[in-house]
C-alpha cells in the first residue's frame, strides 16, 4: 500500500483526519488521537505504524518485515517496514481496529461529539 492509497483508506473512516507531527510524520487521528502513522516521504526506511491487541502484536511481531514501534511498543504499536509483510486487505483490517480501539478509549464527550 501506498503513500496515497494509506491516506485514501485512512480518511475514509469516519471522522478521521490527518496531521503532520515530528515535521515529517504523517499521521491519521480519531478525536486529535493517533490510529496510523507513516512517514510523509515513502523510502525504504519507512513504515506504517498502527495500535493492536496484546495478543495481535504477540503474533505479529513474530513475522519478518514487522516491528516493535518505536517509543509506543508498550502500548501495542507495531512498524509494518516491509509492505509485504501482511496483505493488504489484512493492513486495512488492522487499521481499521486500530481506529475503532482508539475511538473507544477516547472520553465520552468526545465521543458523542463526533457521533453528531
């Protein structure tokens, strides 16, 4: 997947929106918090970050190509760096519970706002 077709797909979960943080990070948000993250510039270095499960980071992290995110790891943040990783019907299945766990987390008035 992409540079573009990540931000297609991003934005198309409901109220998600994009922002650029750390001046070249670009990353894609539920109420001002973080479900995916990618470097602006696809290079090889490069990565798409996204919050898991406990036991979904366990079974990822075990394939070649995926890694512990750096700095967020210990809330379940995995660094896909090879696209070939995982599939990418699989990639959109995990950003998008990514998304709906950080939906989840956010405070209820929060929540309902955006649910207007």
């Amino acid at each position: 997947m992409n540079i573009e077709q990540l931000r297609k797909f991003c934005l198309s979960l409901p109220h998600a929106t994009e922002d650029v943080k750390w001046g070249s990070d670009l990353c894609f948000c539920i109420g001002e918090k973080m479900f995916a993250v990618t470097g602006l510039e696809m290079s090889e270095n490069n990565s798409i970050s996204f919050k898991c499960t406990p036991e979904k980071f366990a079974e990822l992290i075990e394939k070649d190509g995926i890694l512990p995110a750096a700095y967020v790891a210990r809330y379940y943040w995995v660094a896909l760096q090879n696209p070939d990783a995982i599939a990418e019907r699989e990639l959109k299945e995990l950003i998008s519970k990514s998304y709906q766990m950080v939906f989840e987390k956010l405070p209820t008035k929060v929540r309902k706002s955006l649910a207007k």
